[in-house]
C-alpha cells in the first residue's frame, strides 16, 4: 500500500504561468506511480466550465486535471467559480451551483470570507478523505498583498492543509528572477516557510545555460529550483484560460475547409472547437473580422456568458450582417448554446437576468424563440445526431428555454427528448457543448462543404490519455521529482 503524501500546491508568480498544465502533468505522474491522486483549487475565475456526473458546475481546469487521474469530475474539486459576465460583474457558483451575480467590489469586501473558506474546505475534505495525494492549484499570484486579508484560494488554504508549496514561474515573458524573488520576499514567514521549491516554467532554448541562473536563483532565495521545464507545442491539453485564443487567431487558407469561430466578447467553452482543431481537413480559427467570417466554408457562434450582450456587440460590430451575408452566399453557420439563442427570432429576458433589456430580436436564422431564465441547467448527455445511429456525448450548462416554431430537432437525447433545431445540413443550433468532439457530426460538417470523408476514425479519449502520458514524461525528465517525493513524504 502506498504511504500517504503531504498534499502539493503549485502556485504562481502571477497568472498564465502555467500552473493549470503543470498540475494537471503531476496528477498524470501520480497516477502513474501507483497513487491515487484528486486535484483541488479553491476559486477559479473562468468561462470555461464543466457538468459533472451529478450535474455540478466545475472549472474547466479541473474537470481535465481529473481526466488525468483517471476520476470522474465534480464540484468537490472546485467550490468556488466566478464566470465573468461583464467587466465588473460575475456570476458566483457555490458548490456547483450558481447563487447569484456580483461585482468584484462586493464579492471581495461584501461576502464572508470565512464563510466561504469553510466552504472550500468542506469541499477539500470530503475529497482528501478518498484520494491522495490531493494536488491543489492555486489562483493567480500569490503575493497579491492588498487582497491577502481576503484569501481563501491561495496560501491561506495551503497553511490549512500543511502542503508542500511549490512556486511556479514563466521565464518565457521574462523577469523572472525578479518574479521569484519578490513573490517570495512579500509573503509572510509562516507561508514562505511552505514554499519547498520552484519550478521555471516555458524555458525556450539550451536547458544547460541555465545553469547559472540555477544556482543564482538558490542561493538569491534560498529555495532550490526543482525543475525547468521547457517550452512545447507539440503536446496537446485542454487550455482554460482565454488568453490562448490570441493565438488561435487567424483566417481562411486555400485548399481546407475553413471553420470561423465568431470571436464574442463573453465567449465561453472555447474548449468545444479543440477536437475540430485537430482535423486535417480543417482550417479553424477565431475571429471578429467581417471580411474573414463572410470568406469562411462554416461560421460557428459560439456559448456566451452574456447572449444579450454580445448580440448587440455582433449589430454594432458589423458582424450581424457579415454572418447573414456569409449564409446568403450558402455559407453553413452553426450555434452552440448562446450562439443558438442569437440565430434564433427573439430573446426574452423578463427576469432580467442579464441585464435590462427585456427583449431582443435575434438574427432571424433559425425558427427558434429563447427565454431567458434565472435557473441553469447543467447536465451531462448522451445523444444522437440526427439520423445517425452512433451514440455520442456532450453537455448542458445554459440558462434558457428555447421554443422550435417550426423546422426539426437536431439531437435526440438519450431520455427521447429532442435538442436543438436543424434547418437543414448548413444551418443549425444546438444546446450541447461538446458537440464537435463526436464524430458523426465532424463527418457531417466535412459532407456539408463538399469534402469525402477521409478523416480516420478518430479516438478522442484515447487521444487524450495519450496527452497526458506525453505531458508526464516531459515533466519527469525536467523535475527533480525525487526530491518533490522526499519533501511530500515529510523527509
């Protein structure tokens, strides 16, 4: 039997470091090693989320960290999650739930902090009581020094578990040595007292001319850098935070079926386009610009955290007309979620759920009325697409009903109720994320632009697993992770 492991924290020098990924590979690594691994964090703030077995709301982050140890997900493994719905405002979900909107001001000085710290550890225990080592992230920076009264997502809760704190930093956007040394320098004695090493993280170049740096980081902070990690595209993981899109950005290419996600402003589960992303056959790319969706074979509007909104950005923008002219030239044009609710006739928002508007006229595509509602709904489902027998998964997390007017359904969900409405093969909508990770329908946009289907059969979860072997191995050969062992054993 394996002995029981202190649980490890990887916090950050700031955001986007790479803590998500990192974490995500140690859960692989665990796994690997015979232990039985959960991920935790505490408060993540993200509009990528994901449904449960049971039917909760969790990050993103931690629905993949889960997938790599090998565990169902659940709300358990991130209490607390914020789903920004403006640039003030956020919609707070407590235990998978969701419990109403807030501004920054009054999440942060309006709510019971301790309260919710109870909360959070409520949801760490009940896990740490099944799995271990538990592997927890933490949010952003942890030397925030004018929000550190208020934490319940960072050091606080890596003090309240007595975890081995690791410090991850991006050498990549640089500064790095000034990074490291000032987080560490502002965090009271008692939390640096946690921090047992520090992994460099992106590394670009010869490894072995970091020597120096190595060993100036050591003695500069007197915490031994555990590992330098280097840079790679060539290993494929689920990203959670939006600032990746900067970098899918793009437009048409000749020879390829050009798939243009419409670039919302509250664009959410971005991750439903990863697998399409991965099709030969497919140019995808993310944009807001009229002339490139006009040019594209397959327009897709994707879920948005504040439909309303985002659909009159789509009339001011110029991208309303853009999408209608792209379907008069016999463009297909798709909507998941949100972007359903926009091709449809109209959105009625009576409890003003998003905002004050009571109603908006939608783009007129599909035969589809949506009202708005203050319940969420978030289930996993089973379907099949149209008349295809092959069984496929996706899931729900909307706030809404929509009524079909006319037309037919497009999904036939496992319980025999109906999703979605399909005007004919380049014109539908639907309320399943997770839609074009089946292939079925890949197949189906492929026929839709004319294009044999010389996709392989592709195995999306064995691709995955793949991922994250890869993800551990690069990990493994760049981490000190005997030492990592030594410190988690309390040695």
């Amino acid at each position: 039997m394996k002995p029981n492991l202190r649980p490890v924290m990887f916090v950050g020098t700031g955001s986007d470091v790479g803590k998500s990924i990192i974490n995500a590979g140690f859960c692989r690594i665990f796994k690997q090693d015979g232990y039985s691994p959960a991920p935790f964090k505490a408060q993540n703030m993200s509009l990528n989320s994901f449904v449960g077995t049971d039917g909760l709301e969790l990050g993103r982050a931690q629905a993949v960290q889960a997938e790599a140890c090998g565990i169902e997900p659940c709300s358990e493994m991130n209490p607390i999650l914020l789903k920004p719905n403006s640039q003030q405002n956020a919609q707070v979900v407590l235990n998978g739930k969701p419990i109403g909107n807030q501004s920054s001001k009054e999440y942060f000085l309006g709510t019971d902090r301790d309260a919710l710290f109870a909360e959070v550890m409520n949801a760490y225990r009940k896990l740490n009581d099944h799995y271990n080592p538990m592997v927890i992230e933490g949010a952003g920076s942890i030397s925030e020094i004018n929000l550190h009264e208020k934490d319940i997502t960072n050091m606080r809760v890596a003090l309240e578990v007595d975890a081995v704190v690791i410090l991850v930093a991006d050498i990549d956007r640089g500064g790095v040595f000034g990074s490291v040394y000032g987080t560490l320098e502002l965090l009271p004695p008692k939390e640096r007292a946690l921090v047992k090493g520090i992994l460099i993280n992106k590394f670009r170049g010869d490894i072995d001319l970091f020597a120096d740096g190595k060993r100036m980081m050591e003695q500069l902070t007197r915490v031994p850098v555990v590992g330098v990690v280097p840079y790679f595209q060539d290993i494929h993981i689920d990203d959670e935070d939006s600032v990746v899109i900067d970098h899918k950005s793009g437009k048409t290419r000749e020879g390829l079926v050009n798939v243009a996600v419409v670039l919302l402003r509250h664009m959410s589960n971005f991750t439903d386009f990863n697998v399409l992303e991965r099709v030969t056959e497919i140019n995808l790319f993310y944009t807001a610009n009229p002339v490139e969706i006009e040019k594209a074979d397959v327009v897709i509007i994707p879920g948005s955290k504040n439909t309303i909104a985002d659909l009159e950005n789509l009339r001011r923008s110029g991208l309303a007309k853009a999408i209608l002219n792209s379907r008069q030239k016999g463009n297909a044009i798709f909507g998941i979620c949100g972007g359903y609710q926009m091709m449809g006739l109209e959105i009625h928002d009576p409890e003003q759920v998003e905002g004050v508007a009571p109603y908006m006229p939608g783009l007129g595509i599909l035969p589809v009325v949506t009202t708005l509602t203050a319940e969420k709904r978030t289930v996993q489902r089973a379907f099949t697409f149209r008349n295809e027998a092959e069984n496929c998964k996706g899931y729900e997390i909307h706030m809404g009903k929509s009524e079909l007017l006319s037309g037919e359904s497009l999904a036939t969900l496992s319980d025999g109720s109906a999703d979605g409405c399909f005007l004919n093969e380049k014109t539908w909508g639907t309320y399943l994320h997770g839609i074009f990770d089946n292939l079925p329908v890949i197949r189906s946009i492929l026929k839709s632009c004319g294009k044999e289907m010389l996709l392989q059969e592709f195995n999306y979860p064995e691709y995955k697993n793949e991922q994250y072997n890869k993800l551990a191995a690069h990990i493994r050969n760049n981490c000190d992770l005997e030492y990592i062992y030594r410190v988690m054993k309390g040695k």
